[in-house]
C-alpha cells in the first residue's frame, strides 16, 4: 500500500539493529545498502569501501554522480508513489532496486540496494566509448568484479528486500520521535543550531543529567549526541540550500553554526556522499 500523507516531518529513530541488518546485508551480498530518509537523506550504510571500481570509471570517464543521484531521486519519487519495490537498471546498465518503508500509512524512509551486472560481457555501447584498447581491458575488468544476477536472481533478492523491510516495520527498528524527552532533546538542538552546542547544555535546558541524555540517545535511537547534532546541522543546510540560492555555501555553513565552510563541506560529503554544491544542483 502507498503511503498516505507524505508532506509531513517526521524525527527518526532508527534502532542499532538496523546497521547490523544492513552491514550483513552487505556483506553476505557484496552490494551497496543503503537507509534513506523520507526526504531522502542517507540516515545508514551498510558496511562498505566505497562506490564500486566500475562505478568510478564510469562516472569519471562517461557521466557524472549528479546524474546517478537524480535517477536515484527520480525512482524513490516511484516507489512512494507505488508503495513497492522498484527495480531498474542506471545508466551504466547495472541493477539497482529502491523500496519504500511505510508504516500504518506513513513514510518512514527507503531501503536501497545493488548494483549487480546482469550480462557477462560489457555492454557494446559502453565498450564504444573507450578511447584505446586499455581503458577498454580495464573497464572489462572492473564490470566483471561485479557480483552477477540472473533476472530470476534479482526477482529472488526482491523479495528477500521485501521480507527484510516488513521486518524492521515489524519489529518497530524504525520509529517515530514520540518520546517526550527525545523532542525535548531535538527542540533545544534545533534551536540553537547557529551556536556551539555541547551536550551539558542541552541537558541543562532539558533538566536532566549529560549521561541521561548519552544513553537515552543510544538506547532509543542508535545515535550519540554529536551525529544527532549533525544530522539536524545537515538537514537544515539542506533546506537553506534548496531554498535559499542567494546564500553562498559559506553562509549556509554559518547557519547551521558551522564557522568553517572547508570542514563543513568535508562532513557534508562524508554523510551524504556528495557535496553541498552537489546537493544545491540537484534542487
């Protein structure tokens, strides 16, 4: 069933359970696993080096990573829209599968997964566009190291998606933010996003001890406070850059309390896997 509202802010809690799915996921499958939120912003990875060889030759050589994150965006809208499991192949002719995480109607995030080849051989269009015969072998080499699936086999891991989502809604791995103190928590940080913020005073302004706040945070959510607090850094910057294109990245930055527009581009990239200009161009 699709969702039913999907233009509502929700405040995420995702359990520690959910990484240890995603990290054996990934490592029993060799592909990429992803935890979007329903905004579409990466909330958890599954254990991972990185884009695949091929992926990078690609995107170097042929187009750029824009190109595959607008697809990517393009086929949650899909899967929202559908409420199931989208699967298709990008644009370097690899498999790629995107499913919505609805709970009683809402829309708690996406669970995304691949890439795999479906073909033994590099596809001919990709191979005429090498420009010598060593680009070529190397390009040969790098799709061969994918792991491969038959259409039956990416039918096969569909499903076993499937099962893997209607387990963490069952289990309640994902949940909304209902917890008093926890919005209390999400409040203080919110606003005061354009100062330092330290974990002593957002427990001061809640009324409760600085470890209180340290295992509530783990134990109901997964989290520490300082990538809480990033998060919400983030999640704003995002809203300033697709609203606001006046604003330099730099004075994004300053908004969210980030003095250093270098560092916050760096953390921006290692949360996201783009950069902020990446991000705005998108919009």
């Amino acid at each position: 069933m699709a969702a039913e509202n999907h233009d509502f802010s929700l405040d995420l809690i995702l359990h520690d359970e959910v990484q240890k799915l995603l990290d054996n996921f990934a490592s029993v499958m060799r592909i990429h696993v992803m935890f979007y939120g329903p905004q579409g912003q990466v909330l958890r990875q599954g254990r991972s080096e990185g884009n695949c060889r091929f992926c990078q030759l690609m995107q170097n050589r042929f187009f750029s990573l824009e190109r595959c994150l607008r697809l990517d965006s393009e086929k949650q809208a899909l899967s929202r829209k559908t409420g199931r499991c989208q699967s298709y192949l990008c644009h370097a002719h690899l498999w790629e599968a995107i499913m919505p995480v609805i709970s009683e109607g809402k829309l708690l995030g996406y669970v995304m997964f691949g890439q795999f080849r479906s073909t033994d051989s590099l596809p001919g269009d990709l191979a005429e566009k090498t420009r010598s015969r060593a680009e070529l072998a190397g390009l040969k080499k790098a799709f061969r190291e994918l792991p491969y699936l038959s259409a039956e086999g990416m039918e096969n891991l569909t499903g076993l998606m499937e099962l893997l989502v209607d387990y963490i809604v069952r289990r309640e791995l994902v949940t909304t933010g209902g917890d008093r103190l926890y919005r209390s928590i999400v409040r203080c940080i919110e606003d005061n996003l354009t100062s330092p913020l330290k974990i002593s005073t957002v427990a001061r302004k809640v009324g409760r001890s600085v470890s209180t706040i340290s295992h509530f945070l783990q134990k109901h959510s997964g989290t520490s406070f300082k990538k809480l607090l990033i998060e919400k850094r983030l999640a704003r910057a995002e809203r300033l850059l697709k609203e606001h294109s006046e604003l330099s990245i730099g004075e994004v930055a300053e908004q969210v309390g980030i003095q250093d527009r270098y560092y916050f581009s760096r953390l921006y990239r290692k949360y996201r896997g783009m950069t902020p200009g990446g991000f705005r161009r998108l919009q």
